[in-house]
C-alpha cells in the first residue's frame, strides 16, 4: 500500500507556512508558501510515497506553536534521514518551551562529543522546524546566537520562551 502523505499551506502568526504529514508524524514544515520545495524534498526522504495536497492534521499544531498555544511536540516522521541527523531533530524535540541547549551539549546527548560543528549542520538543513525547534540551540559563546533562519526571528522566538 502506497504511503499517503498531506500536504497544506497555513497562515500562522509567523507568516504562512507549509506542513507535510504521514500517519507517524510530521515529514517537514517550510515557512512561506514554496509547497514545490517541501514536495521535492519529501520525494528523496519518502520514495514512492503519494504526496497530496489535503489537510493535514499536524496543521493545527502548527498554527497554535506560532501563536504561542501550543508547547507540546507533535510526533515526527523521520524516515529518510541521515541516522545522526535523526538522533539530533529527536533531542532537539525533545527540547522544553524555554529551554536551551548549545551545540556543544547537542553532540553530547546523541553520542557524538566534539561533533558541535555537525550539529550545526544538521540544524541548518533540518526540514522540521518549528516541529524541531532548532532556536532552542544555541552557540555557548553568546547563548542564543547560531542558526538557519533570521536572527531577529530567533530572539522573538527565544524571547517569547522566557
């Protein structure tokens, strides 16, 4: 049987945002409304996996987190990913409302001490955020500092978390 995976463009408080969903979790979130690029994406992770366009039921999660609502991770469908990338987007989850970790302390917790730098890469080129919420990692050398998006969006965010 031929995986089914929904794909649906929300407005947040954020801005728009794309989510992806299967029956285990969230595939990947992609803020603005490129659904071609999450779709692409999802095609390497998932082969053979039937992408449509309906709702997706990690989509309410999702507007409620940007909103503030919402602090409880939603389950994420990890397939397709690197092994360590995996361990890295399941701690980072794992990451409370507020709390912060640094690069340094990322690589400790997977297995990988002196891998900071990896982890770094991982948060770059991780396709769940906020799902993985990657500003909760942090460089040790300013505590909040380091990361793919916008530094201004990271400090609300990290503001916003107390």
């Amino acid at each position: 049987m031929t995986e089914r995976i929904a794909v649906e463009t929300v407005e947040t408080d954020l801005g728009p945002m794309v989510v992806a969903s299967s029956s285990r979790g969230v595939v990947a979130v992609v803020a603005g409304r490129d659904e071609a690029a999450l779709v692409a994406g999802i095609r390497r992770r998932v082969p053979g996996a039937e992408i449509v366009a309906a709702a997706s039921p990690h989509a309410p999660w999702l507007v409620g987190w940007a909103a503030a609502a919402r602090r409880d991770p939603p389950p994420l469908d990890l397939r397709g990913l690197t092994p360590f990338d995996a361990d890295v987007y399941r701690f980072v989850a794992g990451l409370a409302w507020g709390e912060r970790a640094t690069y340094g302390d990322v690589a400790v917790a997977v297995g990988r001490p002196g891998a900071a730098r990896a982890v770094g890469g991982a948060m770059g080129r991780c396709p769940l955020f906020p799902a993985v919420p990657c500003h909760r990692v942090v460089r040790a050398v300013d505590g909040w500092s380091g990361w793919g998006g916008s530094d201004d969006l990271k400090r609300r965010l990290l503001e916003r978390e107390g």
